[in-house]
C-alpha cells in the first residue's frame, strides 16, 4: 500500500505492509485504527472547493478521499482537496480510475497524502499498481 506514504515491505501473507506513515493524517489514522478505535472518512464526489476539507477537519473526520473513479473530478481539484485535508491534520487521500496510474506522481507532488488504487484483489496486482 502506498497510502500513507512510508517505505514498504512484504508481509507473511505476500500482501504489502506500510512502514512509518509520514502523512500526518495517515499517521493518526494507523494510530488509531491499531489501537482498535473507528475512524471516520468523508468520500468526495461532486464538492470542488476546499471549504469542504475544512469543514470535514472542523466536525472530526479522520480522512477525506476524494472519488476520481466515480467522478468527473480533475487532478488539479483533488489535489488541492487532499492537500487541504492533510495541511489540517486529517488523511487526503484519491481514489483514481482503474488503470490511470500515470496521475499518481502528480497527485502525490500536489499535495495527496495518499492514493486508493480500486479493483486490486491479490498482493501481485497491488505491487503492479505500486
């Protein structure tokens, strides 16, 4: 996984495990989540303005991942969303279409503190992805 933006190994499973998440939202979501407690995620599909990562960060969600996949949602947008989110302390991650792995760099050099690659269902599909 290249969500939280750490070096990464395999597990004993063959599945791929996150080391020293360096995204401050990632941080506090593993955190919390090893220590058996919920976290809360907003989903963006249709908000375009950073109002809504601000207000996601005022009421205590934990994460905003913004929908590339099942939005017409442009890199230029999702990145100012995810970098909004993170600047405030909580996970800004994008969900990109199936196949567009040519937007992660940008994605990531704009301030996205993580990337969803959709459909992966096996460890050798998420190291191709990665």
């Amino acid at each position: 996984m290249r969500g939280f933006g750490g070096q990464m190994r395999d597990n004993a499973l063959g599945a791929v495990d996150e080391l020293e998440p360096s995204e401050t939202g990632g941080r506090r979501i593993l955190q919390s989540l090893q220590a058996g407690k919920t976290c809360i995620a907003l989903g963006l599909r249709n908000a375009r303005t950073t109002e809504i990562a601000k207000l996601a960060a005022s009421v205590g969600y934990d994460l905003v991942w913004v929908d590339m996949e099942h939005a017409p949602i442009g890199v230029e947008s999702a990145a100012a969303l995810a970098a909004t989110a993170a600047s405030l302390g909580v996970g800004g991650w994008v969900r990109i279409r199936e196949g567009m792995t040519g937007l992660v760099g940008p994605l990531l050099d704009g301030g996205a503190g993580g990337i969803i690659f959709p459909h992966i269902q096996s460890a050798v599909a998420a190291r191709e992805a990665v």
